[in-house]
C-alpha cells in the first residue's frame, strides 16, 4: 500500500477513534457502531503495516509502547462488551459499575498511548507531509 493511503488511512482511524470519545454526543449505539469499526480498523493497521511491527524489535521502546497499546485496547474491548446496550442487550449484572469504571480508566490510558504513538511515528509523518507538499518529488517514499 502506498504512504500516501496509508496515512490517509491511519487518519481516518484517528478521526474514528476522536469520535469515540464523544459519547455523551453521539449516542451508545453510535458509540457501539464506531467501536466495531475502530476494532476492524485497528486489526486492518496491524496488517497493512505487519512488516514494520515484525522489525519493530530493534527499538524497545516502540515495542514496549505497542505492547501496552495492545493489552489498553483490548482491556479497553472486554471492559465495553459487557457494557453494550445496542448490539448484546446489555446483561443485568451487578459488576456494570465496576466495568464502566475499568472502561473508562483503560480508555484514558489508551489515548495518552495514542498519542505516545504518534508522537514516535511523528519523523515518519513529517516525512509525508514535507513530500506531500513538495510535490511528492521523492517517489519511491510514495510507493512505500
């Protein structure tokens, strides 16, 4: 896949994942529907850019930054499943507190990750955008 898609794509992930920070706007079962797709999305990512994640042990920082990225977003997963009222009817359990308190931490968590994350690409995102508006006069950078 081309930078250029795959920063397009890494954008609108992002723009996924504000928008699910905007519950009390849009709504649970939007929120829902944009958890669905954000897990789609996050999984797609994985994928598009599994090379660079097979090399990512030469720097243990971004392997240890990842990592807990990985665990926050999937403690973030099962702490919201149990919680759904769109698609799973959500169960009448006494712990529904105790999982929007876990939800909700695990969520904050997962946007200083984030953002960590950006911020460790951020040589990589600078690149494009300097290449972006001159032109893309360095084209195997936009074949990557």
């Amino acid at each position: 896949m081309k930078l250029k898609n795959r920063i397009a794509f890494d954008c609108g992930m992002l723009l996924v994942f504000a928008a699910l920070q905007l519950m009390e706007i849009t709504g649970v079962a939007v929120h829902e529907i944009l958890s669905v797709i954000f897990f789609i999305l996050v999984v797609s990512h994985c994928w598009i850019n599994r090379k660079w994640i097979k090399n990512i042990r030469k720097s243990k920082k971004k392997t240890f930054a990842n990592i807990i990225l990985l665990a926050v977003f999937l403690i973030t997963i099962c702490s919201g499943i149990p919680q759904s009222d769109f698609f799973l009817s959500r169960s009448e359990t006494e712990n529904i507190e105790r999982w929007h308190i876990i939800h909700a931490w695990a969520t904050r968590v997962m946007i200083g990750i984030v953002l960590f994350h950006l911020l460790n690409n951020i040589e990589m995102i600078m690149g494009f955008w300097q290449r972006f508006r001159h032109g893309g006069r360095n084209r195997r950078a936009n074949e990557l």
